[in-house]
C-alpha cells in the first residue's frame, strides 16, 4: 500500500512517486465526505419527483451544515407504465453529485403521502443507522441559516424529539413532520408504533378514525410512548408553512418553499 513516507523515500524513483501522489490524492479526497460518517447526526430528506424544482434548493443549503445527507425518494417508476423514464422521474444529475445516501421504497400505488411517507422514513431512517441523532425534513425546505443548526441541541435539550410545530388540534393532537430533530432510538420506536397499526391495511383501517393522517400519528406514538417532546416555542404559521415563522424559522431560517411558491 502507498504511503506518505514513500514520496520521501530516496530509492523510490521520481516516476513512481508520482503514481503514489495520484493514489493518495484519491484516498484523501474520500476523506471529505467519508468523515461526515463519523458525526454523530445525519440528515434525512424526503422528496418525490413532484419537488423536483425544489430539490436542489433543498439539499445545498442543508448540505451546508456539514452533515451526512440522506435522500429518501418516492418510486413514482410504476411497473405497469413503461412509457416513464429514468430522466423524467429521478433527481437531477447536480443533485445526485450533492447526496450521500440515496434511499428510494417499493413502488407504491396508494397515492397521497402517508404512505410514501412512511416507507422512506421507515429505510431512510435504517440507512442512518450510525447516526445518534437524526434531523429529518421534506425535500422542497431549505435553511437559510445553516450555520445555526447545531442551535437544535440546545433545543432539544434532554427531551427526544424537536418538532418544527406541535398543536394540541383540539385534542387530535399533531405533530409537525415539515421538519424533525430526534434521538435516533426515539424515532425508531415511533416508527415501529406507526408501522404496528399502519401495515397491513387492516391495521390501517381499525386506527384510521383514532390517529388520522402522519401528523397525527407521530403524535399518538410519542404519547403512547412516552416520548419527551421538546415543543417549540413558536409554532410556524400553519402546518403547511405557507408563510415565513416560527422557532425554526427564526433560529434555521426554515422555510417551506414549495408551500409559499408552488
């Protein structure tokens, strides 16, 4: 194996030394994103070919961070249509460069986004399986104000999840999924809740009336579970983030785009 001590070496000929500079330049530039591993936070973001024109957006600024960047992405590539194709359905070559884990389900016929939703949370969230925390958020939001993010451990404190929003909804309670921050072992565990009365469909059907939609869901795992919320102390303008606001944004500059332009 080349080393560094053999460009010093004099009975290395300058020929070779030059071949080894070449293959150290290759072990040392996957240093740059292969260090990002040893963190202990990961990134995870959830998208679909419908966010394509604000995936770019997305991913650079959270790229930002420094953090592992995990791309979970709904397969929208149906078995029964052989008319779509990779180039009308895939993220775009940039953002592909950008990524450094790609995560994409079984295609599904369900429609909506619980659905979808679940899957890509469900492996996206095993993919980061090195990670103590987790930050999780949709695709088409971006952070203008990345180099705040660690900010979120302070928020979080000793709790185990921060949401972006948390609203009582008049005793349905909701747990904002736009944007997450969770102890990873925390999230597994709602996630196996979720998946308990979610999959097969009959379990779907018998808590459909009770838990409602993901939102709602999260929020029923984490009472059932007994998991320590941290709520924000500003909850964004309305779940959709269809205007700028809230402790996220003030701290992140969290914003929703595909909600205030799309």
């Amino acid at each position: 194996m080349p080393t560094f001590a053999d460009l010093e070496n004099p009975h290395v000929t300058p020929e070779d030394k030059i071949l080894i500079q070449s293959v150290l330049d290759r072990y040392i530039e996957c240093d740059v994103w292969a260090k990002k591993a040893l963190k202990n936070t990961g990134i995870l973001l959830t998208s679909h070919p419908g966010n394509r024109a604000f995936l770019k957006a997305s991913v650079e600024t959270h790229k930002k961070t420094g953090y592992w960047v995990v791309l979970g992405y709904d397969n929208y590539l149906d078995p029964k249509r052989q008319d779509i194709t990779y180039e009308q359905m895939f993220p775009a070559r940039d953002v592909m460069d950008m990524v450094d884990t790609f995560v994409m389900p079984h295609h599904q016929t369900w429609g909506g986004v619980l659905y979808p939703y679940f899957w890509i949370l469900k492996f996206g969230i095993a993919a980061m399986s090195g990670f103590e925390y987790i930050y999780c958020a949709n695709g088409d939001c971006v952070l203008e104000k990345p180099e705040n993010f660690n900010q979120l451990f302070d928020l979080l404190g000793d709790n185990d999840i921060f949401p972006i929003g948390y609203e009582e909804n008049g005793g349905r309670a909701i747990l904002n999924t736009t944007g997450i921050f969770a102890r990873r072992e925390a999230l597994l565990k709602m996630m196996n809740h979720f998946e308990s009365n979610f999959i097969p469909y009959e379990n779907y059907e018998r808590t459909c009336d009770l838990m409602g939609n993901c939102e709602g869901r999260m929020a029923v795992a984490a009472k059932d579970l007994g998991i320590k919320i941290a709520f924000p102390e500003k909850n964004p303008f309305n779940t959709q983030l269809h205007r700028k606001g809230g402790t996220w944004f003030d701290t992140l500059g969290f914003r929703h785009i595909h909600a205030e332009f799309g």
